[in-house]
C-alpha cells in the first residue's frame, strides 16, 4: 500500500511528490503517470513564462515562490552532485495597456509592489526609450517585470522529476482507468496493467485531464481542455533584446532562439482536445497584430508550430487545490491553472504537502483557492488589462 498516490507525473505532480519527499514525513509516495515521454504533455508545450503581474494576491506570492525555486533550480534539483540547468532568462515581462486599460494596470501594479514585486509602469516615452522595435499606436503605457521571464519547460519538468526519485518517489508507468471508494474515502486507484494500487491520500494532478479523473468519483468539476497553439518565426533584423510582451489585443510574443515565439488565444474555440495547428489562424490574425505591433515582423520567416492544451477553470481561470469538500475527504485536486501551471508548480507543490501532512496551508495561505468557492460558486478572476 502506498501512502500517497499522485495521478498525473507533470510539472504540478512532480513538484507535489518533490515536496512531500523533501519533507520526510509522507512515507510512500507514488506517481502514475501514463505517458513517460510527456509528448502531449502541456507541461512541455508550454511557453515557460514566470512572471510576477497578477491582480491576486495569491498569484503574485505563488509566482514569487516559483521564481525563486527557478532561480537556484540548478542547485536545489541536483542529485549527486550534478546540477539540473533550467536556462531561466530572466529577460522580463511586459504588459501592454491602452489608456482604457491604466486604471486596471495601476491597480494591479499596486498590488504588486506592495507584494514585493520589482514592477514599473513605463509611459510612452519610457518604452519608446526601452524598446524601440515596438510600435506604440493606440499605447498609454506598459507594466515591465524585470525579474520575469521565461526558462525551458521540459529541463523544468525532468529536474523536478530527477530529484522526487532521488528522494525515493517511486514513478509508475501505467494508466489509472477506476477509482476505488468507501461512503467518504478513496481506497486506492485501478490500473490499466491490471490490479487495484491501495492508497491513503489521491492526489489528481492530471491538468487538461483532470475532468476525467474526477469524474471516476462523481466529483463535479468546473475544468475543460482548450486548445492553445504556439507559433516559431524568425526575421532578418536583428532587434534590441525584448521582453515577453503580452500586448492589450491578448497576442503574446518572446524571443526563442534565433527567432521568436507568438499567439493568441482563439475567443471562438470549442474546449476539447484538438493537437491539430490551425496555421491559417496565424496568417489572419496572429501575424497581422504581430506586424502591427512590431513593423520588422511584417517579413518573418514562418517555423515549426504546435498545440498544446489549458487546464481552463470554467469558473475563474484561477487553481483549485485541496480535498474533494463535503466527498472523499483524502481525494485531492490541483488543477485548473489555466495557463499559470509551470510558474506556479513550486507553490503548489509546497502547498499540497502542507495539505495532506499537517492538514492545513502552513506558508501560503490559499483557502480561497480550495474547491470551497466550486461549492459556493464563488469566482475568484484576475482583472485583465485592456
């Protein structure tokens, strides 16, 4: 029997069993996790962004707990004596707002300083000084993190793993197809190799499939796929060093490389899995707001592409975390990052051990996170910047 099951072996699994092995104190700890190449993973599709610009309090000291783990990664993920390099570029954030957006943009900004985060709001001029390359038609001004930035999401994902096992988490290759429960406990997971694995804590950690799992238990959950597609491209000027940029239109672009990497988010697609890259999307509305925003990306040079899939909290966007209130009391979730899953795994990692080990968030209290306001239907949403 295994004292803790985790289902679901990416960034958000991994960092759980990282920090319940870390601690000493969790006995067996086991991950299940069906695919050990991660090809569909969305950990290892993701952008790798790490930035510190929310309008949560919780968001902002969550990231700020992952940026920190990012930072010494190399050192803190080490098994025997060899280091786990991330190449975490610290190259900042930028949020762009147009001026019907700079209530929104102070607001958050305030927030964040007074979190400790090193964020500025840079005008007109400032950006114009700082980043040339940008075209600023219809921009009142822009929030820069400089510590933000980006690092490689599969280095993430492999080191967290390398030292849960270093630590004695065994990692299972195999599929949970059923659950077993009791009127108030789960009593342990059916694999698709055959037999019933006994537990005395579940944890889902499963992200765009989390629904699925959750449904093996009746548990109602508010979490659906959604497609996201990432663009390569590259171009023949070579441009002043830039941010991540997240302009108000909601397309996104960062250097990768020789090139850069972009898109946008489709208001009309269907949740489901789709791993399919629409690249006309790309012609007719990522490219256009790309060249608006940058004049030397009107030429670019198209690349390689994919899709990979949000874990989309249909309530907030924002995590839940913790026990399946008022069901199985030793079944936990953590899921529906919508997004923020990479720069947030440290912290959740940390907080579901407190969870299932003291019985409480011991660091960071993230009560207002737990699947209490699913219950209440109580959303908690970031405020966006237009």
């Amino acid at each position: 029997m295994d004292d803790i099951i985790i289902i679901g072996g990416g960034i958000i699994g991994s960092s759980i069993a990282y920090h319940l092995a870390r601690d000493g104190r969790a006995g067996r700890v086991c991950v299940v996790e069906r695919d050990p190449t991660y090809e569909h993973a969305s950990t290892t599709r993701s952008l790798g962004g790490v930035r510190q610009q929310f309008s949560l309090p919780e968001n902002v000291l969550m990231s700020q707990y992952g940026l920190g783990v990012y930072r010494d990664f190399a050192t803190l993920m080490a098994v025997d004596g060899t280091p786990a390099p991330l190449d975490f570029r610290q190259q900042g954030y930028l949020f762009i707002a147009r001026e019907d957006g700079l209530a929104v943009l102070e607001a958050n900004h305030r927030l964040q300083r007074s979190l400790g985060a090193p964020v500025e709001i840079l005008d007109r001029d400032a950006l114009a000084a700082r980043f040339p390359s940008l075209n600023l038609d219809g921009v009142a001004a822009g929030s820069f993190g400089r510590e933000d930035g980006w690092l490689d999401p599969h280095a993430a994902l492999q080191g967290f793993r390398r030292k849960a096992r270093s630590l004695g988490v065994a990692y299972l290759d195999d599929e949970v197809v059923d659950i077993e429960s009791g009127r108030a406990r789960v009593e342990g997971v059916r694999l698709k190799s055959g037999g019933l694995r006994k537990a005395g804590t579940v944890v889902n950690a499963t992200g765009a499939w989390s629904g699925e799992i959750c449904a093996m238990v009746g548990m109602p959950l508010p979490i659906a796929p959604l497609r996201r597609m990432v663009y390569f491209f590259e171009i023949r000027e070579e441009l002043e060093p830039l941010p991540l940029v997240i302009d108000h239109s909601g397309m996104y672009f960062r250097p990768e490389g020789a090139g850069y990497l972009a898109g946008r988010a489709d208001p009309d697609e269907a949740p489901g899995f789709n791993f399919e890259v629409d690249y006309d999307y790309f012609e007719a509305v990522v490219w256009p707001l790309l060249a608006a925003r940058v004049p030397a990306f009107e030429a670019l040079k198209p690349g390689q592409a994919w899709a990979c899939h949000y874990d989309t909290n249909t309530l907030d966007e924002n995590l839940i975390i913790g026990p399946w209130t008022g069901g199985l009391e030793n079944f936990h979730v953590a899921c529906g990052l919508s997004g923020h899953g990479l720069q947030q795994a440290p912290a959740i990692g940390r907080a579901m051990a407190e969870l299932i080990l003291d019985g409480r968030f011991v660091t960071l209290d993230l009560s207002r996170m737990t699947y209490r306001r699913v219950i209440d239907n109580a959303p908690l949403h970031e405020t966006s910047i237009v």
